[in-house]
C-alpha cells in the first residue's frame, strides 16, 4: 500500500532538468499501476521509441514544408492532417497506404529515393522509417518485464536511418535535382535541422541497442563497410 501511495504523487508540471530550465515532461503513465511490471530497460525503451516518433512527426512536418509539393500527391489532405492520420491513427492503418501499395519498412524507403516514384516522397519516407522501427522494436511500442529487444535490430535499425539518410542527400532525377529536400546553405548561415534530428534518432537508437546488448550480454555484429554502399541491414 505504502509502494502504491508513493507511486501515486509526483512532482506536478515535471522535472527541472535541462539547462534552459524548461520542465522535463512527466510521461502519462508514470504513476499507473503498470509501471510496477517495468523494469529500467524497459521504461527507457518507452522514452526511446516515444522521442524516435516524435522526431519523425517533426521531420515529415519539416520535410513538407521544404517540399510542398509532396503535400497533394497522397490525397491525404493538408500536411498536419497527414502527419494526424500517420502517427495518431497506426491502429487503424498499421502503416498501410493505398498511396504506397501497401509498402512497409525499407520498402517504403527505397520507394521514397526511387526517381521513377511519382508519389508522395514524404509519406514513403516517414512511413517506411516508422514502420521500420516498430519492427526493430518486437513490433511494440510500449515495454514490460516480459518483453525483449534483440539488439542487433535496433543497431541495424540505426544503420539503415544513416543509409537513408545518406541516400537522402544524393538520390536525384532524371535531371539532377535532388528529389527531396532537406538541409540548405542560405545566405545567412547553413540550415542542418535535418541533420540534428536525424541525428538524435540515431543516437537514441544506438544507446538502447548498446544498453540491452551490455544487460543481456548479447554480441552485436557491427558494420565493417561504409554506409554509402551497403544495403539496407535485415532484422533477426
């Protein structure tokens, strides 16, 4: 009773803890019953595969306004509504659009960088990555004692946001245009937005990868060749 009365109070409004003093947001379930059948691991993969979402939220947002184009292809409607159907309907869609065939994971990523693709690139590209780290995740999206993460996926996952991303800043048409934008170089400074978020998706990715293999003493087989000429890795 005591274990249940301490997990139900909490600081209101979050914890202080960054070093512009802004609030560290409480996630919503903190102080349910369920955390009590987390382990450490497994709250940190919680926070890991939230923040992962939330950076690819951002970036399709981004990637829309950069390229306004892709907005109308889909048919989906305005890019907040996309971005809506995308992240908050997944139960409904399981990351299965009519506008992609159906295509899922690496699939939906290499039909985002193909040139002959004449549909919406940003929706191929988010959804493939989503999509692609849910399965590296066990296919969950919330974590408990019970659960395990193969390590070896998620540092393969990892590897496979640097491929597209790489691929990302080369892939072009039949005329040399780049067929999606991201970062630039204006008159003021460079814009590496881009490349900071994707970055921390892959930082993020890689720490949980690291943590679990070092918990459960698992070997990760670690990539030997350069990113700009591997495949993109397969998931045990």
């Amino acid at each position: 009773m005591l274990l249940l009365a301490a997990c139900s109070t909490s600081p209101s409004g979050g914890y202080v803890d960054s070093p512009n003093g802004k609030p560290v947001p409480m996630r919503q379930d903190r102080n349910t019953f369920h955390q009590l059948v987390k382990s450490d691991s497994d709250r940190l993969a919680d926070i890991e595969y939230a923040e992962n979402v939330a950076s690819l939220r951002l970036l399709m947002l981004k990637l829309y306004k950069r390229n306004p184009a892709e907005v109308q292809k889909s048919g989906l409607g305005t890019a907040d509504q996309i971005a809506s159907q995308v992240f908050d309907q997944v139960a409904t869609h399981q990351w299965k659009f009519d506008a992609l065939g159906g295509a899922q994971d690496t699939a939906a990523i290499k039909l985002a960088l193909n040139p002959q693709f004449s549909g919406d690139r940003v929706l191929a590209l988010i959804v493939g990555l989503q999509s692609m780290l849910y399965r590296a995740h066990g296919n969950k999206s919330a974590f408990f004692l019970m659960d395990s993460i193969e390590p070896q996926n998620l540092y393969n996952a990892a590897r496979n946001v640097e491929i597209a991303v790489w691929k990302l800043g080369t892939a072009r048409n039949a005329r040399g245009e780049l067929l999606l934008l991201t970062n630039s170089i204006q008159a003021d400074g460079q814009n590496l937005s881009f490349e900071r978020e994707f970055t921390k998706l892959i930082a993020r990715t890689d720490l949980l990868a690291l943590m679990l293999a070092e918990k459960s003493q698992r070997f990760i087989s670690r990539l030997t060749q350069s990113i700009t000429t591997t495949p993109f890795l397969p998931f045990r």
